[in-house]
C-alpha cells in the first residue's frame, strides 16, 4: 500500500519488503523522469525523502505490537551525498532486538527515547552513494493525553 502513498508514488520511493514483526524494510528509488535532476541523476530531495518514514514506521509498529501507545516521528535527519545517483539506489534498515529492548527501557522510565540511526543508500553496482543519519523520537503517550490522526 505505501508504493500508492503520494509523497513516496510521486517520487518513485517503492517498500519491496518489510520483515517480519516489522524490523526491517527494504526500500527503493526508481530513477525516473518524475525525480532526476539538471544532470539526470536522482534528485537529492527524493533521495533524502526515501529515509525519512521508516525508521519512525518501523518503531511504532514493534512497539505497538508490545503494547506501547506511543507518539513516534523523526526528529531530525542529516545526508551526505557521496556519488551521483545515477542508477536506481536501495537501502535496507534493520533494528535489532537490543535496540527495541533499550527503547523499551527508556519508555517505561524516562517516557521518551530518542536515538540517531544510520542509512546508506548503495545503486544497483552496490557503490554507496548516500549516508542519512535519522534520530527517531518515541514517546509513551500520557493517561489523558488525546491519539491524534497524525503523530
């Protein structure tokens, strides 16, 4: 369903697979006429686009499906472009068991977590051509606080 979601269709940003219980997603940008630039490479603005949602998307699910209500969104992102786009790029973001755990922990004491996480986003000849760094804001949402539509 995310392949039809506009900010992501229109920029040709493709999910080719998520993993199971939600901890890891593969991503794609599809180089096209929709996202190249003045010199035919990817637009930088789809490229850092891409990173944005996952990590955030993949922290709510884990921790609603251990029970959390959480406020989840990212807080701040940085990218280097190292090479061109030329070709389609590909990234996939796994979290690992000990960081759903230290999430956990600071949830249930602290009430947020906050962490910076890495991308690195390769084209099809497996040449890295972007690093994104994300930091994820969770927080565990207060009794009263109202769930809102958006986070």
């Amino acid at each position: 369903m995310l392949r039809f979601y506009p900010p992501l269709f229109f920029q040709r940003i493709w999910v080719l697979h998520f993993g199971d219980d939600f901890k890891s997603v593969t991503v794609k940008i599809n180089r096209s006429i929709l996202n190249i630039n003045y010199n035919k490479t990817l637009f930088g603005g789809s490229i850092f686009s891409a990173s944005d949602p996952f990590y955030a998307l993949l922290f709510d699910q884990i921790l609603r499906r251990k029970g959390f209500k959480t406020r989840v969104w990212l807080k701040s992102a940085h990218i280097q472009y190292l090479k061109p786009g030329n070709t389609d790029l590909q990234f996939t973001i796994r979290i690992a068991d000990e960081e759903i755990a230290l999430a956990q922990e600071q949830l249930n004491t602290v009430g947020k977590f906050v962490k910076s996480y890495p991308i690195e986003m390769y084209n099809k000849d497996g040449v890295l051509c972007a690093l994104v760094q994300n930091e994820v804001y969770v927080r565990n949402l207060r009794l009263g606080e109202k769930e809102s539509v958006a986070y």
